[in-house]
C-alpha cells in the first residue's frame, strides 16, 4: 500500500532467503518493450523527451473506495516504473493532482500530472487523466493510453492497447531515424493483457532457476515504490521532491 510496507516486505524475504519478484507488467508491453529496444540499440539516439498520456475511465473497484488515494498508486505507478525501465531512476518529481469528478468516494489523486527530472537535462511528462471529460455522461470521448520518446536521432511513437472497449488489443509503435523516409510499424498479435504475464512469471522464474536476482525484483521495485510517495509528497507541498528524500528515509541496509 505505500514504501514502508514494501520496504518491510523486501527485509522480510530478504532475511527468509525467499526470491521476490514483483508483477510490474508494464514493461513486458509489447510496444513498451519495444521502445527498450530502440533505446538500447541507439535507433533514436540520446532521449531528449519523453510522454506518457492516459485518457482513461478506470474500472475502479470495492477496495479502491476507503484507502483515500486513488490514481498514482493504483494507475500512474505503471507509468512511472516504464519511464524508470526505459530511462534508469531520475533526480527527482514534481506532481500535481486534483479529484476526479466523476469518482464519488474520498481521495485527492484522481486526475494526475507530473514531470520527472533526470541530471542529463530528460525530462518526462506524464499525464493520467481518469475524467477525460463527460464521456460517460452523454458527450462523445477519446479513450487512450499513448507514449512518445523522442530521441536526439529520431522519435518513436506508440498506442497501448489496454483500454480499448470492450475488448484489449494489441499495442502499436511506430518509430523512424534520420535519413528514414518514413516510420517503420512493426506488428504482433499479442496483447499486453494477458500475453504480457508471461513476461513477468518467465522472468521470476528464470530468477529461481539460475539463483540470480529477478528482473523486477523486490528491491529494484522499491524505487517504483519511492517515486509514487514522492509524488505524493510532492503534490502535498507544491515541489520537487528528489527521489533520495523517501529513500533516505530508511533504516534498513538495503542494497539500493
């Protein structure tokens, strides 16, 4: 539910011996994964600015309705840990959030804004936005989850296929380089749910297999974790809060 409990989890598993991996399935998207590609084999070259924007109407559930919170940790945390798969962890977060007017139980965090500042000048924008005007209510919406990198050498582009109505769908990318004369469109048949599931069990297992640290392990995911209490601390005092501010915080010898 929020760092300190996570950070008891990690000591716990930790002390026991137990391999713990987390289901953070964002990042086995196929699209998402897609994008890592292009990072790393240097299609676009250095990143220069990147975007994700969600204009979406979650299915919020029964549990949602007395934690008090609602958005960051239940739906920006997949956006924040993809920019921390794709880009590494960043200096700190500035966030701003207000209630969504359509969700009629107690919280602040309902439609969310935030940017992610990293030392070598990148910054990363997200937007998740959970109104989306009155879609529900008689005026014709736009549904989307889309993200954008774009890159010293060249720019990708790319379409989540989870909140299609009413069934998911496969997600897209199209991306190009200088001296392309167009963008190039790779395509799959698989849908980040469930397809990408695979990706987060194969990764846990291949941990027990070869008694090496899971992909999304417990740990790493504590800076997941940070970032989303940064978030909210930021959007509490109207600032930028470094990322070491919550993980400095801690007690416990953790190898971070």
């Amino acid at each position: 539910m929020n760092y300190a409990e996570a950070e008891e989890v990690v000591s716990a598993c930790e002390a026991a011996g137990i391999t713990l991996a987390v289901n953070q399935n964002m990042r086995y998207d196929h699209s998402v994964r897609a994008a890592k590609t292009l990072l790393e084999n240097g299609t676009i070259g250095e990143p220069v600015f990147a975007t994700v924007e969600m204009r979406g109407i979650p299915h919020w559930m029964d549990w949602h309705k007395d934690l008090g919170w609602l958005t960051l940790r239940i739906m920006s945390i997949h956006h924040l840990d993809t920019f921390r798969y794709w880009f590494g962890d960043p200096e700190g977060i500035y966030c701003s959030v207000r209630p969504d007017p359509r969700t009629n139980f107690p919280h602040s965090d309902g439609i969310c804004t935030y940017i992610l500042e990293y030392r070598n000048g990148l910054r990363c924008v997200g937007i998740d936005d959970t109104w989306t005007g009155p879609a529900k209510e008689g005026c014709p919406g736009e549904i989307y989850l889309k993200w954008r990198i774009e890159g010293l050498n060249g720019l990708a582009i790319g379409d989540i296929g989870w909140c299609k109505d009413p069934y998911t769908t496969p997600s897209t990318i199209r991306y190009a380089a200088k001296g392309q004369e167009q963008f190039q469109c790779p395509v799959w048949p698989e849908s980040w749910f469930p397809d990408a599931f695979i990706g987060t069990m194969a990764q846990l297992l291949i941990a027990l297999e070869n008694g090496t640290e899971p992909a999304i392990s417990g740990l790493d995911n504590l800076k997941t974790m940070a970032l989303v209490e940064a978030a909210y601390l930021s959007a509490a005092q109207f600032r930028s809060i470094g990322l070491d501010t919550i993980l400095s915080r801690s007690g416990a010898p953790l190898r971070l």
